[in-house]
C-alpha cells in the first residue's frame, strides 16, 4: 500500500496540537482558497477539503452554525441551485481577514525591512522591550498609544532581549512543516495539496499572529526566524498550482470555482 504523504503532516501539524478549533480551520481555508476565488463556496467543497483534514461531519457542522451565529460568515442558497447552501465570510469578517493578510502573506523580507515602530501596547507580535511597550514593523503596527518614536534600527551590539522558548519551539516546527509538504506534490489527487496547503497557512496564520518576526539586528545568532517566511513562501508556491487546478475543477455536489482574483501571496 502506497504511504499517505498527508499523513504525518496532519499528525505533526493539526491533530497532534490539542483540541482542534475546527471553525478557526475553517476561516482559514475560506480566506485562503475561497476568498480569492469569489468568496463563496458550496458546502460539498467545504465539507471535502475538511473530510481529506479528518474532521468529522458532527464537528464540521457545529463549527458552521457557530460561525453564522457569531457573524463571521454567511449562509445561503446557491442561486444556481437552490438546494445547495453555500457559505463565505461576511463583510466585517472579510474586512478583518484583508488586514490580516497583510501580514500573513507579505512578501518574505518586508517585514524585517523600513521604519520599526515604538509604542504602548500589549499586542503578543511585538518585540516587548519592557512591561507594556513593545517594537512593531511600522507597516504592521498596533494604533499608537501615547508616546510613539519611529525609526530605524542599524545595529545593534548586545540586545539582551530575544524570542522566548515557545516562539523557538514553533519556528523549529514551521520549518519542518515548510520541509514536509512537498511530499504531497506525488500524489496524484489534488485535494491532498489544497489540505496540505490549508495546513501550512493554518500554522503560519497562528504563528504571526501570535510571535513577532524579529529583525536582523534584535535578532540571536544563527535565529532560524530570519529564513522561515521564506521557507513558508516556497512551500507554498510549491504546491499552488497542484491545490488550485483542484480548486478550480467540479467535484461531486458542486462546479469549479472561478478562476483566483487576488494578486500572488508572498510576493
């Protein structure tokens, strides 16, 4: 029997992390597979990618009905058959999704380079430099609360500061997960890329949303973290035209989806 090159990736990198948040999965796969591509989607298509994730039914239609309760997504019926709902984010949600990805899918280098910002806050993605003030790429920075300096940073000889065990931890894993999903680009069904590929911008998702991305000045010696939005972005493109020609093709219960929309991902 042929090895399932899905396997250890969803074992290492989705199932093995804990309880799964399956709607956090969700939004994940709508703003990054669906969105681009019209912004809605039936729910065969959802339910398929989510089946190839193991995520059971019961689970998948719990996360759903959460999801149109708290507003994060609408529900409907496909206008062009009216027996097939179809789902997609709603306006606020979208609006939320467009200013992560702005960092999510930011071209590798651009977030190490131009201005950095220095301001009040507690936002867990900036560098803290003391106990409620923290260093943020200019670009990606929180409002400003009171006394804000902007600026660059050159060198920088001893900084006494760097990323914490957990970030060291996550970043190790990442890379591996970036190494991992080139396996998949054997199989012959491109579902398993569009789950492969669900599950490494899943990961990322968290992990920038949660960890700063340090500079090369702040940074420790030899810091893995430097490479890894690289790492990301050529996992990802690896693996992009195998996941969307299965995007844009029918399966059972729906048509293909329109052609993508949105300009490259990390570049």
């Amino acid at each position: 029997m042929t090895p399932d090159p899905l396997a250890p990736i969803l074992a290492d990198h989705l199932h093995g992390l804990g309880r799964l948040r399956v709607w956090s999965l969700i939004v994940t796969i709508l703003g990054d597979s669906i969105e681009p591509r019209g912004g809605r989607v039936r729910a065969a298509r959802l339910a398929a990618i989510l089946d190839r994730l193991g995520v059971g039914r019961g689970a998948q239609r719990t996360a759903l009905s959460r999801l149109v309760a708290d507003g994060w997504i609408d529900r409907a019926r496909d206008p062009k058959d009216g027996r097939a709902a179809i789902y997609g984010f709603s306006d606020s949600a979208r609006a939320e999704f467009t200013r992560a990805a702005r960092l999510v899918y930011a071209a590798p280098g651009t977030v190490t380079a131009g201005d950095w910002m220095v301001t009040r806050s507690d936002d867990p993605r900036g560098i803290a430099l003391a106990p409620g003030v923290g260093l943020w790429p200019a670009a990606f920075a929180p409002t400003p609360s009171g006394l804000t300096l902007i600026g660059k940073i050159e060198t920088v000889s001893d900084p006494g500061i760097g990323p914490g065990p957990d970030q060291r931890a996550e970043t190790e894993a990442i890379a591996a997960l970036a190494g991992q999903v080139g396996a998949v680009r054997s199989s012959p069904d491109g579902l398993d890329a569009v789950a492969a590929r669900t599950v490494l911008v899943h990961r990322w998702r968290r992990y920038v949303l949660r960890y700063p991305e340090w500079p090369e000045a702040l940074a420790p010696r030899d810091w893995p973290g430097l490479a890894l939005r690289a790492e990301v972005a050529g996992a990802y493109a690896r693996i992009a035209a195998q996941s969307d020609a299965w995007l844009s093709r029918p399966v059972p219960g729906c048509p293909g989806l329109p052609a993508a929309t949105a300009g490259d991902r990390f570049g």
